[in-house]
C-alpha cells in the first residue's frame, strides 16, 4: 500500500482566499502588534522615537521573562498564579541581602537559588507528587511570597547600598558593541534558516514558502528597528539582553529538546506521556522550578531599576503574565503553544501600556481596554479551532 | 423486496492532501443489516460522518436521497431529526456525568416550567439499559467509573433511544465481552424486524456472517461491486475486494524454537482502588521466553490489562509482586522503569492511554525513545534524523498518509493503531507487550502484525500478546495463559489448546 495512493488533487476553488484568511489567522497576533505599532505612530509623534522605543523595550522585559516560563507551565495543563508575589520577594530578599553586607555578586545567585529554586520546588512538589490543583498550590503561594516580603521588610521599602547592583537593570550595551553583537546575531539567525532550508531539501521535505517568508520578513524586520532603536539610543540595555537569551533559551527548548517535547506530552495528554515513560513528576516539578527562577530574577531586575525594593512589587504581574501567553496563542488546556507567540502577545501588552500612556488615557480605562483584548484573543483563539 | 431508504450518490469528501471518499454510491434498505466493509482508512467513518451531518454540505460533493428525498444536513441535529442515529467509532461519552445525562443528554425530560423530570428521565434510562439486558450498571452511575465496555453500551442505549429509521454502528463491538455482543445481536435483529435500516461496520468476519443482510466493500474511498446479498458471497471474495489481492494464510505462523525464560512475573496482585480489600490481579505468576509469543486470554474484565499494567509500572501504588527480567530483580516503579529495564506495551485503550491526539505522526512515533534521536548532553533533537526513522516505520506499518508531519487524530482508527505500533518497535524493546494489538485492524493489516510478531520473535524478542479474539490466540501463540476473575487459571501449550478448553477456563466453568 502506498502513501500517496489516496491523495488527490484538493479543491482548487477558493484556494486563494483560504490562503489568505489562514495566512491572517495563523499570525493574527503579529499583525495586531504591527497596526498598533503603525497606529501609535501616527497617533503620537512621542512613540516611534529611539528613546521611547528603547525604554519600551526595557518595560517589556519584565513581564517577559515571567512569560516565557509561564508558556511552560500553561503548555503543560497548569498555571502559575504566585510570579507576582515571588517577584516582591526576591526583590526584597536580595536588596536586604546587600544591604546586611553580601556583595551583589553573591546575593543575586543567592536569590535565584533560595527565593527561585526553593519556592519552585515547592511548589512543584505539591502539584507533582501529591496532585493537588497547581491553581490552589500557586495561589496559596500567592498569598504566603506576599506575606513573607511584608513580614521581612515589616511592609516598607528596601533602598539598594551597592552601587554595582542598578547596572543589572539600568546599564546598557555601548551603542558600538551593540551593534556588532546585533550582526552577528542576524547573520547566525539567516545562517540557521537557510541551513534548514538546505538540510530539508535534501531530505525532500516539502519546505512551507509561506511560513519561511513570514519568520524571514519578521526577523529582517525586527533586527532593523533593534538595529536602529538600539544603536541611536544607548545601546542594547542590559535587562533587554538577559530576556533575549531568555526568550532564546525557551523557544529552542520548545522546539528542539527532548524536555520540550515532553512538555507538549505532558499537556496534551498527561496519561500517555506516563505510558510512554516520561518522568512526569520529575517534568512538572522542573517546570515549576523555571518559573519561579524566571519570576526572581525579574524581581532583581525590577529592584535594580527602581533602586530599591518595596515589598507589593509585582503585585498582579501573574494576570499580565498569563494574559502575555494567551494573547500570543497557547492554550489553557495545554499541550499547544509557542514562546515566539508570547514574546509578540508581551510586546503587544506592553505597546498598549506604552501607547495608552503617551496618549494620555486614564489608567482606569487601561484597565478596562487591556481586559477587553484579553478576552477578545481568547475568543479569537476559540473561534479559530472551531 | 423492501424499501429503499437510504441512498447516497456520487460523494466526494476531500480532506487537506487526502480525498477521503472518491465517487461513493451505494443504497440500503428498510429493515436490513447493511455491512460497510474496507480497510483501514478506506472512507467508511468518513462515509458515514457524511451521511450524519458531521461533514455538513457542501464540505462534501454527492447527493444523499432519504426515501427518495434529496437531503442536505448543516449539522447532526438535522439528521438526527431526520431519523438518523449514529454511534461512532470513538466514544463520545461525558465522562464526569451519570449514564442517564449521557443517554438523554439536551434532550431530558421536563415539565411544564422546563425544569428537568429526573425521575421519568432515570426511569427511561432503566428501561433502555434492561431492553439492552445491561444489569450490572445504573442510570445514576457516572461514565467515568463504568468499564469501556459499558460505556460503548451506553453509546448504543443512546442511538436506541433516539428511535431512528436508520442507524450506523461504526465498529460497536471493539470493546464489548461476549456476552455483550450477543445482547446487542438480540436488539439489531429486533430492531430489524421493525423495520430499521441499519449500516454496520466492522473488521470482524464472525460478526458479518451473523447479521449481515447485504454487503457494500469500500477501497480508497469507492465502493467496489454492486451491494451484494451475503449469501451470494463467499469469505474470500470479500477479502479480495477489500484488499485488492487474495490472502492465503490469515495466521501465518512460524515454527520457532523458543529460548531461555527472559521475564518471570511472580506473585503479581493489583487491588482495586475503588473497592479497598479486593483484587483486580491475585497472585499472577507467569514466565515468558525469547522468541515465544506469549498470548494471555480470558474475557473482558478478567485483570488481563491489568495484570501487563502491574507488570509495566502503570499503577505502582496498586502493585505488589516481583518481576525479573533476564534473571535480574527489577524494581519497576513507574512505566519509565519498565521502557529502561526493556519492556514494552501497547495499551488497550489508544485513544485515552495511547494517543497525542493532535499531534503529528512523527511526534507520536518517537515520543517514548526522545532519547534515540537526540544528543546526550543537552537532549537536542536532530530532525532529520527522527524524520528518517519515522518515514521508516511508516514505509514498513504501511500507515496511510498524506506525510509524517500528520495529525494522527485525523488518521483512520486502524492506522492510528499502526502508528503506536511503530512507536513502540523504534523503543526496541526485550519484551514487547500488547494488549489488543488488532482491535480495529483490518484483514490485511492485522496478518502484516502478525507476520512483525513473528519476525521480532525471531530477532528474539519475547511476545506478550492479550487477545479477545480466541482465534488470532490460537494462530499465532505459542503458549496461552487463561486469565479468570483477576487469576491466572491455566496454561495451554500450542499443540493443547483447544477453543472450548479456553472457554471453559475463561468463563470459570472448569
Ligand atoms: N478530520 C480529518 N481530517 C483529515 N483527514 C481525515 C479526517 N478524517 C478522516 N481523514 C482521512 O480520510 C481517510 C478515511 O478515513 P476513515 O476514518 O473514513 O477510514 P475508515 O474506513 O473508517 O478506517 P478504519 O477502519 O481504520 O476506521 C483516511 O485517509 C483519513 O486519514
Ligand atoms: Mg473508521
């Protein structure tokens, strides 16, 4: 029996149109950042300038990193609601730290490890072992992070001593260095399609021309505006750059490791994926181990920038978080999502922040709009599997 | 001769890279048992979706006529209305609701002020499940904890209950024990004595011979030959229409010295989570050796599956007994312990325990042996590489597909099977479990896995094989088990074995 024997010629009528509106559907994210962007612009001569772009940029950081751990988490059938309160936490932990006399050196790794690490396994213990909804775990979590940042600092703020400890959030990339790190990074991203396209070919893959012109335009694209925002402005700022790895780090995991094949195991059918001799308990608790670094380590930066820390930092950064990756098209029921679609959904949340404010509407209204696109994604996101 | 009822027409039904149906005509009649025969794939639930509103016009091209009646569904509802009731071949039950609220589901009883009369709704409910002589279960029991079986019964109390003048059964006895198919044989010929037209698919040649009226044989998506009265034909040609060539030897077995024992089970007891104090497997000790095949028998709910469940690291917490494999104790606490250790199983349940569902072929395939197509330190897949070995599978299994990339849940049930199946060769295993390997497997299909069987125990890889059907056990094992009430009760060497002997031990009747 042959594979081919039953394909047929498909319907040809109407090909163009389906190509189209799948071709909207499948980057309907993208092309909504793109009008806002292009929008905002014409709206406010403030916005598509390098310094705000460059700050922008820096703002989205934040959520960002939270974000590309919580694309795990909810990939595998979970939730994180505690990010926001480790955030307050490990800012609070580490600038108490330098302030009773570690040299920031250590109290960052420090934090990481005591603040991340511990409360992740905690949590992932909870959730993993005994099976008790991650949504009650994380929300208890919530609650206790919150408490111990109030109890620890007795509910005021933490002013930074060390002088080195703002650079984390604050510095930049001379502007030179910058751009050769920029290049160097276009050249190898080109370099990696094009060895893609090339291996594929030779296997006699059928390449999607689609697909690879969209990935194509949006990365010579972005490098451009990265390029341009980056190299007029300052430079690359330091925080910019850490969720850059990051956001790297997550979407080859994602794409090409065992451990993300796992993950899309895990939340598409939790069963199976112990049948077919995935470690699930070992898997989830993992998981909940890189959020909450992630979530500690954005509380660093955040403490860095503000040179200082208050002990309600991060309060409500699990809805932006949550709202980052829904936006950009995973799926609460798990098992499908991307992080290069939370990285587009962050920006996109941060744009509308940044936008909002420079238009000067109320923040009360912020609320309300940035509630209203959450709802619509999601709906857009149902509707479309339908 | 009776009423047409049903016709369909020139029906063309094109999926993304696949033409599902390719020109299907074909009719039935009122008060007949029309059986939909073809291989896996062929178009036969396609077909069928069609006819019952899933595939809505004009995702299809083709007329359907119901009683002359040219009809176009744009949803089930409409065709349930129409008098067309539908089981399908996978579950559609709500787990977590009761059988009543599955049976009547949108559809319960009210009064007046439309709130819901749960009494006549339980009593209806009662009253389907006893005509189906179904006692064991009740119209308040939740799904969830009801066997397979049952559930596939509810399905089937569901379709009655909807009173149509025509109804499908796609493969309705892949999960049923014996005595459930007899019950369900006593309703299709009631229901053919009021007149139901009834289409009814299945790769079992047994059931076609019993119930069957007439014959309509499906091959890549066109039916083949008129629709023809079974007495007018014979087994084989049957065969050859579905396949396309002739089958000589449904079993071909091969003669083959088994070796030393690789696995012993030894005192092997699961309980029974829901029933503290009792046991789904009591004390099961057994041996399997190098290139034997194993095959454990007994009927539906016998601990068959549980007991290779036990074996595997399925339900750790349930389990107590040793297993050694190759003379070494294994401590095998979770499924991973058994794929390390050299254990392999396919599970019975491919849908809830098997299946990434919308995930592609290739992810399926290599889910369980990341570990073979990835680097060591930092586990980073090589595409090609996994492509390869996939293509592979596929190429050998011959899944039918329009490319690996695929999503397994739009494959046919039968080639979905074939994809687990080569999901579990790429792990290599020592012993190779299976538990129902042919369910849902077509004629051709199922002697290519028994001639794999036969090729991987002479590579010497030690075969378990559970079976429901007694002569796929007879023809291709070489040792069976007999399992009764959670206990192993006996053990047949090949040349012993005999279908009554077997059920006499299955049914506790020895
Ligand atoms: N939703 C879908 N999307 C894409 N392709 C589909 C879909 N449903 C069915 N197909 C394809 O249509 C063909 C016919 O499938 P169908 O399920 O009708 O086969 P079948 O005769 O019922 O086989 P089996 O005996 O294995 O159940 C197959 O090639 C299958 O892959
Ligand atoms: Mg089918």
């Amino acid at each position: 029996m042959s594979a081919d024997s039953n394909v047929a010629g498909v319907g040809v009528n109407g090909a163009k149109e389906n190509h189209l509106i799948n071709f909207i559907k499948d980057n309907a994210t993208l092309i909504a950042l793109i009008v806002l962007v292009v929008g905002l612009s014409f709206a406010d001569d403030a916005f598509f300038t390098a310094r705000n772009l460059s700050n922008l940029s820096r703002q989205v950081t934040i959520i960002g990193i939270i974000a590309v751990g919580m694309t795990m988490v909810i990939l595998i059938a979970g939730i994180d609601l505690s990010v926001g309160s480790v955030v307050g936490l490990s800012a609070v932990v580490c600038t108490l730290m330098m302030q009773w006399g570690v040299p920031t050196i250590l109290a960052v790794p420090a934090t990481l490890l005591i603040v991340g690490v511990g409360i992740g396994l905690w949590n992932g213990f909870w959730i993993a072992k005994f099976n008790i909804p991650p949504f009650i775990i994380t929300l208890g979590m919530l609650t206790i992070a919150r408490g111990l940042a109030l109890t620890l600092t007795n509910g005021s703020s933490v002013p930074v001593t060390s002088n080195v400890f703002p650079l984390i959030g604050g510095a930049y990339i001379p502007p030179m260095l910058s751009s050769i790190v920029l290049i160097a990074c276009a050249a190898l991203a080109v370099y990696s399609i094009f060895r893609d396209v090339q291996q594929s070919k030779a296997h006699g893959v059928e390449v999607n021309m689609q697909e690879l012109l969209v990935n194509g335009a949006v990365m010579i694209g972005g490098f451009a505006l990265a390029f341009h925002v980056f190299t007029s402005y300052k430079g690359i700022p330091v925080p910019v750059a850490i969720f850059a790895v990051i956001a790297f780090a997550g979407i080859y995991t994602l794409n090409s490791t065992r451990f993300g094949r796992r993950l899309y195991a895990l939340g598409g059918n939790e069963d199976a994926a112990r049948l077919s001799g995935i470690n699930v308990v070992r898997t989830k608790m993992i998981v909940y181990t890189v959020i909450s670094v992630l979530s500690a380590l954005a509380g660093i930066i955040l403490a860095s920038r503000l040179n200082g820390a208050s002990p309600n930092l991060g309060t409500m950064f699990e809805l932006d978080a949550i709202a980052a990756v829904v936006i950009g098209g995973t799926s609460l029921a798990g098992g499908s999502g991307k992080v290069s679609g939370t990285i587009i959904g962050a920006l996109l949340i941060g744009v509308l922040n940044n936008g909002m404010s420079l238009l000067g509407v109320v923040t009360f209204y912020q609320l309300i709009i940035k509630g209203l696109i959450i709802i619509l994604a999601v709906w857009f996101d149902v509707m479309q599997k339908k | 001769m009776s009423e047409v009822v049903l016709k369909m027409q020139g029906i063309i039904k094109d999926f993304p890279g696949v033409r599902a149906l390719n020109n299907v005509n074909f009719e039935a009649r009122s008060g007949e048992l029309l059986a939909l025969m073809g291989e896996n794939g062929a178009g036969k639930s396609t077909l069928m979706k069609v006819l019952s509103g899933v595939w809505p016009y004009p995702t299809y091209e083709g007329d359907i006529f119901l009683r002359g009646e040219k009809v176009r569904f744009a949803n089930t509802k409409e065709a349930e209305a129409a008098g067309i009731g539908i089981i399908y071949q996978e579950l559609n039950l709500i787990p977590g609701l009761s059988v009543a609220e599955n049976i009547f589901l949108d559809r319960q009883f009210t009064d007046a002020k439309g709130r819901i009369n749960w009494n006549q709704t339980f009593a209806e409910t009662q009253k389907l499940l006893t005509e189906l002589g179904i006692n064991d279960i009740g119209p308040t029991d939740l799904v969830q904890n009801i066997t397979v079986g049952k559930q596939q019964m509810v399905e089937i109390a569901k379709a009655l209950s909807l009173k149509a003048e025509i109804l499908v059964l796609d493969e309705p006895t892949s999960a049923l024990t014996d005595k459930e198919v007899k019950d369900l044989f006593r309703i299709i010929r009631k229901l053919k004595a009021d007149g139901v037209c009834m289409c009814y698919i299945s790769h079992k040649m047994e059931e076609i011979e019993q119930i069957a009226d007439r014959i309509a044989v499906l091959r890549d998506g066109q039916t083949i030959g008129e629709v023809t009265p079974i007495a007018d034909i014979t087994l084989d040609q049957i065969i050859a229409r579905m396949v396309g060539r002739d089958i000589k030897d449904m079993f071909p077995k091969v003669d083959f010295t088994p070796g030393e024992v690789t696995l012993e089970v030894d005192n092997l007891s699961v309980t029974n989570p829901d029933l503290p104090g009792s046991y789904l497997v009591k004390n099961a000790s057994f041996v399997a050796r190098k290139g034997e095949i194993l095959g454990i028998s007994g009927l539906m709910g016998a601990g068959r599956t549980e007991l290779v469940g036990g074996v595997f690291g399925a339900y750790p917490d349930q389990t107590t007994g040793d297993v050694k494999l190759n003379g070494k104790e294994l401590d095998i606490k979770s499924p991973k312990d058994a794929i390390d250790a050299g254990i392999a199983l396919l599970t019975e349940d491919r849908k809830a325990l098997g299946l990434f569902l919308d995930k592609s072929i290739s992810f399926n395939t290599t889910i369980s042996s990341l570990e073979t197509i990835s680097s060591k330190v930092l586990g980073i897949i090589n595409t090609q590489q996994e492509r390869k070995v996939v293509k592979e599978y596929v190429d050998q299994l011959g899944v039918k597909t329009p490319s690996i990339d695929t999503v397994i849940g739009t494959l046919s049930g039968g080639n979905q099977q074939k994809v687990i199946l080569g999901k579990w060769l790429n792990s290599r295993p020592d012993v190779f479990i299976l538990d129902e390997p042919t369910r849902g497997i077509d004629i051709g299909a199922k002697v290519e896995i028994y001639k794999l069987l036969n090729e991987l125990v002479q590579q010497g890889v030690t075969v378990i094989m559970i079976s429901s059907e007694l002569p796929e056990v007879l023809g291709m094992c070489d040792r069976i088990l007999v399992m009764c009430e959670g206990e192993i009760v006996s053990n047949f060497e090949r040349d012993d074995a005999k279908k009554e002997a077997i059920m006499a031990y299955a049914t506790g009747s020895a």
